[in-house]
C-alpha cells in the first residue's frame, strides 16, 4: 500500500445491534451496505465502512464502525426485525424478504486502511 494513504479511523461499537442498526440505516437510505469480516489476532471483526461527510474543511472522514467477537457469526445475513414490541437481530443463512439484510463479506485477511 502507498505510504501517502491516510487509514480509516475505527469507530468500536458496544454490540451486534449496535452493528445491525447502523448498517440498516444505511441500506434503507439507499446505500449499497455490506458488513465486511475478518480476522485479527484471533478474534473476529465485524464492521461496514462509511464516510463522515463535510467534517470542518475535509470532504469527508472514512470510518470503519465494527465490533469485535470471540467467534465466528454464523450465516452470511446479519437481519434486523423492528416492529411496536421492539427490534430483533438475526444471523440468518439466507436474506430474508420483508426485513432488513445485510449480507456478511468474509475476507481473506484485514485490509490495510482500516485501523482497529
């Protein structure tokens, strides 16, 4: 990677639905959202990119919001559930229709623009 490349600031979050409500709020305002998993030193991360728009003179900040597991999601769908009786995060295998979800991107290893 070129050394002049500025890194993402992270951004830890306390829980998966911390993760799952950003990430849907981001796919319901008509972003292409992803959550991208990797490894790092044994633990799991899991996190989706995005942009901190206009921050004082800079056209924007990348950050890289995520949270960090001992294990392992299992499934490829992160599904967010909300109605009156509260919101409901899943891991499904699958997209599910009429529910928010996130499809999970595994990676080969860390990128090099992120910091966490």
């Amino acid at each position: 990677m070129p050394e002049n490349v500025e890194k993402c600031i992270g951004v830890k979050l306390t829980s998966l639905e911390d993760l799952a409500r950003f990430a849907s709020s981001m796919a319901t305002m008509g972003h292409g959202t992803y959550i991208v998993h990797f490894v790092e030193n044994g633990a799991h991360v899991y996190g989706v990119f995005a942009i901190f728009r206009d921050y004082y003179k800079l056209y924007g900040l990348p950050l890289f919001y995520h949270i960090v597991l001992e294990k392992p999601l299992e499934g490829n769908y992160l599904v967010l559930d909300s109605d009156e009786a509260g919101e409901r995060v899943n891991v499904s295998a699958g997209a599910r229709p009429g529910r928010v979800s996130i499809p999970i991107i595994n990676l080969e290893r860390k990128p090099e623009i992120v910091e966490v």
